[in-house]
C-alpha cells in the first residue's frame, strides 16, 4: 500500500503542477489523512486503504472557491480517482467505495455521506477548515481571491449583511462556525467543537487589539 500511496502522491504531483493554492496542497492532503488516522477506531469496519486513497485523491481537481462549477470540484476529483485507481487494477466495488468518500466529502456538493469511509474522509477534511490551521486557510484563500480581511468600521457585521466573498473575517460566522455541528463521528466531534472555540477566542483577542472598547464589543 505504502508504494501505491507514493505513486498517488506523484500522480497529484502531475495533476497540480500548473497550479498554486497554499489552502490544497500536500501539506493540507498529509494533515487530512492524519486526522482520518485519529477518528479511525470510531469506525471499526472500515477499509483502510479505499479511505487513504479517498484522501489523497479528495482534491485531485482543484476549482477555485469563486468558480461557478465550484461545486463539481469532488465530482471531478472522484473520477479521477475512478481511473486512476481502476489502472491500478482496483475492483469497482473497492473504486466505488473511494468515489462515494470524495463525492461525500465536499461542503458545496452537499452529499450525505452513506459508509464509514464517507464519514471520516468528511470529518477529517473538515477539521483543515478549524482551528488555527482553518484561520491560516481561510486567510490564505481570502488573500487570493482579493478580500479584506475584515470590514474595518464593522468587523462583526452588527450594522451589515454578512459577506464572506470581501471580507475573510466573515466566514466565520457564514461558514466555519457551523461546520463544527456537521460532524458525523464522535472523535471528529470533539476535536471540532475544540477548535472552533478557539476560533471564537482568536476573533476575541483580534477584535481587542483593533478597537480595545469602542462599540463593536
């Protein structure tokens, strides 16, 4: 399995080697599988090596956030997944497995995941969205869209509508904060509700040392 993950890694390697996006890269598909790693005993009769495949293939096609198919993106990726994977030799039953975990996996496709690969690969991909690695992300990809990041006059949106495409700081409250209440296993539960409290705390401490007392607190 371990040669077949490294010849996975190359093939992403080649899928991605036009592109840049600090939020989906390596690093963010090693910290995906660890945090699979972690909520794995929650789901006991699963197969290992179709969930590590799920998630290095889970980004394999890479749209930007303000694409209008956004929201294809897992779609695509599965099928990429599907080929490569059936030139591997893989059985469409073992094939289908990984798919579903990456056509499950995705915020915007909005698929109810329906086997325990699903709902790991969709918890472990969440938590990149939380905590202080979510905030990093969240910045990054606000950076690279053009967005603030915060409205300076109204940074928690008291006196505007929410609107998270011009200022980063508002997806917070359009976004991430509700993922923590998506999570589909205990462990990915728990590690979310952590990191999103210390989401709240790090918006506390920024809001301080922008206006230390005036109106918005």
């Amino acid at each position: 399995m371990m040669d077949l993950a490294q010849a996975a890694r190359r093939e992403l390697t080649r899928l991605w080697a036009n592109t840049r996006d600090a939020a989906h890269d390596l690093g963010h598909i090693d910290r995906v599988w660890a945090n699979c790693v972690q909520i794995l005993p929650d789901e006991p009769q699963i197969d290992r090596d179709a969930l590590h495949m799920a998630a290095l293939f889970h980004d394999a096609v890479n749209l930007p956030k303000d694409a209008p198919n956004r929201a294809e993106a897992a779609a695509l990726s599965a099928q990429v997944a599907a080929d490569w994977l059936a030139a591997q030799g893989w059985t469409p039953e073992r094939i289908a497995r990984v798919t579903h975990a990456i056509e499950a996996h995705s915020f915007s496709a909005g698929v109810a995941p329906r086997s325990a690969e699903a709902r790991v690969l969709q918890d472990a991909d969440r938590l990149e969205a939380l905590g202080a690695i979510g905030l990093a992300r969240m910045f990054a990809v606000a950076g690279a869209l053009g967005g603030a990041l915060w409205n300076a006059d109204d940074p928690l949106a008291q006196r505007r509508p929410l609107d998270d495409r011009a200022y980063a700081l508002d997806h917070l409250e359009v976004k991430l904060f509700r993922i923590a209440q998506t999570m589909q296993t205990p462990t990915g539960r728990a590690m979310a509700e952590e990191r999103a409290e210390w989401m709240a705390s790090f918006r506390s401490r920024l809001l301080r040392e922008l206006g230390s007392g005036t109106s918005f607190f």
